[in-house]
C-alpha cells in the first residue's frame, strides 16, 4: 500500500526501534525506499526529543510536502523548562518539517511564536504542523469536563492500552466533532488561528480498535 500511495504522495513514517544503534540502519531502509522518516528509540518513546542528527539535511525552501526530506515529531514538551525554551531548541535546527503539538503545558502556541519555528536557522522556510487527536480524546486538554468517565459521555468508549490519560471515542459522534471543528473555539480553529501550515490528525483508525478483538 505505502509503494503505491508513494508513487504520486510524500510518505512520512514515524518508526520505533529497540536500540539507538538501530536508528542509522532504520533511516537508511525507508530513504532506499523514498520514504521520508522520524525514527525513536526507548528514550524517546513520547516523542520529547530533538535528535542531534538530520538525515537529508538542506538549504530548500519547504513550500509543500513534497519538497520535504526530513522532519521532527516533537509532541511532548517534557525536555524543556519553558515554552521560549522549546522554541529556541527546535529553532537551531534546521529540520525541514516541524511536527509539535498546539499546545506547550496547556497553553497555545501564538501565530508569532509558530512563524518564529518556520525559518531553519540557514535561513530557508520550512513547514510546521500541529498534532491533534482525531480519534481519542485526552484528559489532560483543555475541553476535558471533570465529571467525564467511560461512556460519560457515550462516546468514550474505551480506555487506551499503554495511555492512562487516553481514551478511543466514538468520532462520528456529533458532540465530538463539535469540539474538533466547525466552530471558533473548535480544536481545528484553534491551530488555523495560530497560523500553522496543516494538521497531523492521529488515531484515524479509532474503529478498529474500537470493534475489533483481534
């Protein structure tokens, strides 16, 4: 399916390996196979790292996806003792795609703060790209109610396996989709509002782990 789908769209691929010494190997597998790839290890397994080193690293403007040869997954903030920290760090690379979530500790990235991360330090553009969660809701944001719980409301269906602040949701459901999008105060609005270049949208495959045992 990816060798098709590569054929005509830029694949990006995050990759989980046992070992650092793996990583090289890992980088050097999806580029033979054109795909362009974030790989972690066991200490970085929530994704709170910058890696010193930048496969394919480059002096292009990044204009679209598919002008992209490498990026960082950056979705946890728990490496940095402030928001202008993680910004200064991601800023001294020179990473062509910047993946991070809207938020640093509950509080939103400004459209200043995003437009600072899309200049590389060598002085090309880059893309930045917010996280959000399609099909699980999280505890810990900012439209979590206190008084929610398994199927309160109905749609929190499932406790995610491995994520204690997680939850599978029913995403077609229509008070769901309220709180991603449509709306000012929507999830989506928010990050269009901050001035990012696109949305990764996770846990698209919500269904299945919903209604399949297997």
């Amino acid at each position: 399916m990816l060798q098709q789908i590569k054929t005509t769209e830029k694949v990006l691929v995050s990759e989980f390996v046992a070992r650092n010494i793996d990583i090289q190997e890992a980088y050097t597998r999806n580029y033979t196979e054109d795909f362009i790839c974030f790989v972690r290890a066991e200490d970085n397994y929530n994704y709170h790292k910058i890696p010193d080193n930048i496969f394919h690293s480059n002096a292009t403007n990044i204009a679209s996806l598919s002008d992209v040869q490498n990026y960082l997954y950056l979705i946890s903030n728990d490496n940095f003792e402030s928001k202008n920290g993680m910004i200064n760090a991601i800023s001294e690379k020179n990473f062509d795609l910047v993946l991070i979530d809207l938020f640093y500790d509950g509080d939103e990235f400004t459209r200043e703060e995003v437009n600072l991360l899309k200049t590389k330090p060598n002085g090309s553009q880059r893309l930045v790209i917010a996280y959000m969660s399609l099909g699980s809701a999280e505890n810990y944001r900012y439209y979590w109610q206190t008084d929610w719980r398994l199927n309160h409301p109905s749609w929190i269906k499932k406790k995610y396996e491995g994520y204690d602040d997680e939850y599978w949701v029913e995403f077609w459901e229509k008070e769901w989709q309220d709180i991603i999008y449509g709306s000012d105060s929507a999830y989506l609005n928010k990050i269009i509002n901050a001035g990012f270049d696109g949305v990764y949208l996770d846990n698209v495959e919500g269904y299945y782990f919903l209604y399949h045992n297997d």
